[in-house]
C-alpha cells in the first residue's frame, strides 16, 4: 500500500512511538488537528481538544502531545489556563477532574470530582492569578492552591447564598468577576471573607445578557451582543455588533473574538484590526504571544501565523464507526448509523489510513476523494483478487484502488435509492466472496442483495422482504451470506450455480427453539473463527454455530446455534446475556475480543475463561461503548473504537505465519535498562517453541500465541537471565518445518 496522502502542514518536530512497543502497552489515536482552546506561558503554548494536550514549545520548536495512556489523569479536556506565578498549566474535564502541569509533571487534584452532590459539579473555565486557580463550576468558584497542590475554598455566590452556575471568573484591579447565570458579580480580593455572599455585588452590571467577560490590560472586557470595556464605573461600547454574532473572547498580548463563526478580530492601542485567517475553516480562538499571532482551529488545529503546529499525523477526526487490516495496515470509516438505519450524517471525516505509525486521510479535503460524493461511511472490505478496499456508505459503495476512487450509485450500478427518500442510496454491508464477488447489501430497496464480479457484471438477488432494514453482511468459508436484519434476527443467503438465482438457498434464524436459537434478535456482529465456527453479537450475548457447512441441512442440529455459560456458586448463567454485545474479534490465537455496552473482554478460545478485561476505570479506553475491535494481522496490536475515539493496545499474538522465513525477536540485543517482555515473531500456527543458553540448558517453553511467543527474560527459576547468547528453537506440530534464531542479552 502506498502512502497517499499529500500532508497540508508543516512539521516542526513530531515525538513518535517506536516501532517495537511492549505487550500490554497502549495508545491513543486522537485527531490533534482539533484545538478548542489554549492557554500559554513558560515560552510555551497548550493547545487541547477534548482528548488530548498539545504543547508546543517556543525554545526548540518541539511538539509534545500528551494523553490519558500517556500521562493526563481522563478524557474530555473542558478548560485550560496557565499561573505565571506558579509555572503551573492547569487542566480540567468534563467530570470535573483537575491536572496540574509542571514541567514535565503532572499531579492530580481530584477532589471536584470526587466531592459528594446532588447537583452538577462541571466546570466551565478557569482563570489563574497568584498562585491560585479559580475554577469556575456549576455550584460555585473553586479555589485551588497551586503551590500546595489542593483545594484552598469555595465560593458559593447565589444571591441568597445558594449554589449558582459560575461560567466564567476574572481578576482585574483587586478585584474577581463572576459570570453566572444569576448575572455579572464582583467583589474585592481584599474582602476578608469571600466565602460569605454577602461579601459580593450582585448584579452590579445593566448590561443584559453578558456571554463571556475577559482581562486585557487589567482592564474587563465583556461580550453581550456588542463588546464593551468597563472603565470608571460604566460600560463603554468598543465595538457594535450590528448583526454579526461575536463569540470566544480571549485575553493575551491583544484582546480578540471571533466573528460570525469566521472572522478572527484584535483589538489593541484601542484599535480594532481583521486578522489574516483566510487560512482556516471554522476558527475558534486567535491569542498573542511573544510576538506571534497563534491561532485555533476546529479542523486543523494550533498555527503560528499561517504556519501549521501539528504533530506528523493523525486522524482527521475522533470518529471512528468500523476498522480493517489489510497485512500490517489499518483502515478506519469515520461515519456509520444506527439500528435504525439512521446515519450519523459524517460527510468530512472520510476514512484513515494507518501505515507505517504514520495516519493519512482520504476525506473531502484530500485530493484523491475530494470530488467524490461520500456520507456515512459504515462497513469496509478488502478485495485481495483485485487489491481494492470496498466501502459502504450512504451515497453509494466506494471502490477505492489507494491511487485511483470510484463511486457506485444508482447512476452507474443496479444499486437504488431508498424508498420514499431519493437522496440516499443506502450501503450497510459489504464482503468479499472466495471468488472475488464483491457482495452488498442495499436496504429500503426492492432488491436488497447485490454482488460485482470481477469483469464489472452487477447481479440483484431477491432475498424476500428486501425493503427492510438489514444492517449488516458477513460472508462466511463456504460463500454463504450471513444477513442480520433489524430485529429480526439473522437471513442466511447461497445462490445458485454460476450466479444464479436458480437452486437459491434461503433460511431464517431467530430467538425460535430449533430455528437458530439466538439470545436476541438484533445482531450487532457476525464472524467466524479459526476452527469454522460462526460467532454472533447480539443485544443478550452470544450464539455460536457450530457446523454451519451443513446450517441448509435440516436434518441436522447446525442450524441450532450453542450459548457460553457461566457457573458462579451453583447458579448458573449465560454468558453476556444483559450486555448488549456489539462486536467480536478472533485474533491470531483465536481468543475472542468482545465488545459490549460495558468495554472490553478478552476470552479463550472457547469463550469459557475470562483473560483480560478492560474499561474506563482500568484503561486509557475512552468510552466502555465499544463500536468496533479489529487486530492488526502483522502486528496483533488491537485497535479499539468507541463512541468518544480510537485506543490500540499491544497483545500477545499475531496471525500465524505460513512458514518460518520472517521470524523476528525484539527487542535484540536486550538491553540492561529493559525489562519488558521479549517477543518471538513470524512462527507458524501451533509452533512449539524452547529457549536455551550457549550450554543448551533449557530456560523456558512454550506453545506460541498464533505467530508469536513471548519470554519474560527470566529463566526457569524466575530470575532475570544472565548476559550471554540465547538460542530460540522453534518447530511446527509435525517437525516438518524448523527455525533456529539468537537473542543477546545484556543484563
């Protein structure tokens, strides 16, 4: 696969992950072209977006990115701002958890979070002044001591001492300004106790409806529908807003807002300039710096003047609806739709591609795709007979050839528009038949089932009750289609010799005793392992057929689908029967990752024993509403995508080589600062694997996990393994093939 996207920025310096992570290590995958908001000091500016930190340093031009699997304390950044004082960066979410960045430290201030309330404890903004952060939140203004790392007290404001909605808080001339929704407050950094409301001047401003107040100069600014400047006691209009909408006022070297949703304004030496911002696309802050304009924007994230701030590469949005790997690659659909079929309404986000560590975009902003209609991307396969990657979307299927695209809509393909809605010619699932057919299905048609050939030739297939909602495609080792339909349970499909509708096999399966079987019928996923067997996903657990070679067979039990129980002190139960099961993985072991409503499981084989399990509470997984696992087949890292961004974690396996020609251990040499696991790559299914000394004295053993086996660097006594030259002997079950390969260790 070639690299095919032409990067729009210009790259001062970008930290990487290396290309041998650890087994049990994580990442994010997080779209840094995305800056909501930014705070500055310590000649460094911090740009964040919900997901992650941003910090470019002015000194050496470096990028830094921080996130919760490296070192930030949760997800969804709601405010940033910086104490000069202190040295202090200090970041707070949307769960009212609060990080404080020194240096290269970050300490943890959880006490909001953690504080018991009926109400609610968000936090709005944060404004700091003299070694304190003034947080302001739903049920007051929070004090926070940044020297002493704690909470130091707590305004409750209302103006009759009740809990009141503080949206913003400033300080100028001695004295602090609260925005709340009772009105503008004040009172005198003097007063010797703030924590009595009576101690502030409620509603001292006349100007109705105030969005936002800022500190310029010392001087309070505030947005209402014009901006104005308070100065000796009254409020002066600096600019009219005469129609236009003015929105996020920001305080730095100069003052600035934006302007109906585009324009970037300054005012300084009390003169109001239009700033160059041609360059952006939805603006969302403009700050001076050191003598540099630095700006935010929603789609492409922190610039310096007209000059890019951007790590090398990242996905173009958080959005992440469905995963495939096509060897060592990833590839990611941005869009997708509900059970409903009722599409998320994506038309920028487009698809990403992962090659190399490295993200690319195709997307209506890149070259290739730009002309090409897309919406609602949803379910993507790869067609290795015509080396295409197929996906289903909303307006059609792309056929995208990494160099070349093409669109197949109801203007150059049988595929129809929806019933009673022209605009959309829905596309929910697509795979890749042993043939090279190339399968979809499109619902709320005449004629659901559709299949490409290689030469071009488009059949339709009448499936029965085709204007329903099916929403998903699985073609499984014997070319029979596996249709989940809304609420309905599951449409197996075989046609015909030759393509034919003649001598086609249909059969429905569902919750009936006898007739599939299934827990529930709405199936999420469908996929079949390693040993044959079908896995399905449904809203009350899994079903499993066992045999579905012969599922047309009536005579049989193959089309009676088998359920995973648990027994726990003598009750026993079936296994994700209240969990809504959302998607399953195989991986090159074929332990099955599941996804629910409720994160992430790693089962054996059969699905009998709990391996790992991962959520927001133990994880850097965004979200415990999983959308999609799919494994990397060359690396085994495991991408996860939720409904609030994309995670990878590094496993224990990889996909099964066909011989011993590419078996690779890392690291190699192992160095004396390492203590990670080691890990022997490229091995054949089933290999058996015996690490031994120069001396032939056996230090471990072992069955590898699909094409890898991984040492601790431990001998058989448990102690770390002593500098020297390690043989690694590995053979297939039957001895046929062989592979000898070394490790040096320095311990």
């Amino acid at each position: 696969m070639k690299g095919l996207f032409s990067s729009l920025f210009i790259i001062l310096f970008s930290f990487q992950f290396a290309l041998s992570q650890s087994i049990g290590e994580w990442r994010m995958h997080i779209n840094y072209r995305n800056s909501n908001s930014a705070a500055f000091g310590d000649n460094r500016v911090l740009s964040a977006n919900d997901k992650s930190i941003l910090i470019y340093d002015l000194d050496d031009g470096s990028i830094q990115t921080i996130d919760k699997a490296r070192g930030l304390s949760d997800f969804g950044v709601r405010a940033v701002s910086y104490d000069g004082s202190s040295n202090t960066f200090v970041i707070a979410y949307d769960n009212s958890n609060i990080d404080l960045l020194k240096g290269s430290t970050i300490i943890n201030i959880p006490d909001i979070k953690n504080k018991l309330s009926a109400g609610s404890k968000t936090v709005n903004d944060i404004y700091c002044y003299d070694n304190i952060a003034y947080v302001s939140t739903d049920f007051g203004v929070v004090a926070v001591d940044l020297i002493n790392e704690e909470v130091d007290n707590t305004y409750v404001i209302g103006s009759t001492g009740n809990q009141t909605i503080v949206l913003d808080c400033t300080i100028s001339q001695d004295t602090i300004y609260a925005l709340t929704i009772e009105g503008l407050k004040r009172a005198s950094l003097q007063s010797n106790n703030l924590l009595d409301y009576s101690q502030w001047e409620h509603n001292f401003s006349a100007i109705p409806l105030v969005s936002e107040i800022e500190v310029y100069e010392d001087t309070l600014y505030a947005l209402a529908s014009d901006l104005y400047k308070w100065s000796n006691n009254t409020w002066n209009v600096v600019e009219s807003a005469s129609g236009r909408t003015f929105k996020k006022l920001r305080g730095s070297d100069f003052l600035s807002f934006v302007s109906n949703n585009t324009t970037l304004i300054s005012y300084r030496n009390n003169t109001l300039d239009t700033l160059e911002s041609g360059f952006l696309i939805a603006p969302n802050y403009s700050i001076r710096y050191n003598g540099n304009n630095y700006f935010g924007d929603e789609k492409f994230g922190l610039f310096q003047g007209t000059q890019s701030i951007s790590p090398s590469s990242s996905p173009f949005t958080n959005d992440g609806f469905r995963a495939i790997s096509i060897d060592d690659n990833m590839v990611i659909s941005s869009g997708g739709f509900d059970r409903l079929l009722n599409g998320n309404g994506n038309v920028e986000g487009g698809f990403y591609i992962f090659e190399n560590n490295e993200w690319s975009n195709q997307n209506i902003y890149s070259s290739l795709a730009q002309q090409a209609p897309s919406r609602d991307l949803n379910r993507m396969a790869y067609n290795s007979f015509d080396g295409k990657l197929y996906i289903a979307q909303f307006k059609g299927l792309i056929e995208f050839g990494f160099n070349s695209v093409e669109i197949y809509n109801n203007s150059n393909s049988p595929i129809d528009s929806a019933l009673g809605n022209t605009f959309f010619q829905k596309i929910s699932g697509v795979d890749i038949d042993s043939e090279g057919n190339v399968w979809i299905v499109n619902p709320e048609t005449n004629q659901a089932l559709l299949a490409k050939s290689l030469d071009g030739t488009w059949t339709e297939f009448s499936i029965g009750n085709d204007n329903a909602k099916y929403n998903n495609l699985f073609i499984d080792s014997y070319d029979q289609k596996w249709i989940a339909l809304r609420n309905q349970g599951l449409l197996l499909y075989k046609e015909g010799e030759n393509m034919s509708a003649t001598g086609a096999q249909r059969l429905e399966l569902s919750t009936n005793n006898g007739q599939g079987n299934l827990p529930n019928n709405n199936v999420n996923s469908i996929i079949e392992d390693k040993d044959g067997q079908v896995w399905v996903g449904t809203d009350e657990g899994i079903a499993i057929f066992s045999c579905p070679r012969d599922i047309f067979d009536g005579s049989t039990s193959c089309r009676v689908s088998d359920r995973i129980t648990n027994t726990l002190d003598q009750f026993t139960e079936y296994l994700f029967e209240t969990d809504a099961v959302t998607v399953i993985e195989v991986d090159g072991a074929n332990r099955k990752w599941i996804g629910t409503s409720a994160g992430v499981w790693l089962l054996s084989e059969d699905g009998k024993t709990e391996l790992q399990r991962f959520n927001t509470e133990n994880s850097p997984i965004p979200s415990n509403t999983i959308y999609d696992i799919t494994v990397n087949k060359g690396t085994g890292e495991v991408f996860i995508l939720t409904d609030k961004g994309m995670v990878s974690y590094f496993s224990d396996a990889t996909e099964a080589s066909e011989t011993f020609d590419e078996v690779i251990a890392y690291p190699n040499p192992v160095r004396p600062n390492y203590t990670g696991f080691i890990s022997v790559t490229g091995l054949v299914q089933d290999a058996f694997v015996k690490i031994t000394d120069a001396h032939g004295v056996l230090i471990d053993e072992g069955f590898a996990l699909g094409g890898k086996y991984i040492w601790d660097g431990n001998d058989y006594n448990g102690r770390r393994a002593n500098t020297g030259i390690y043989y690694v002997f590995s053979a297939n079950p039957d001895a046929s093939e062989k592979i000898v390969t070394k490790i040096a260790f320095v311990k």
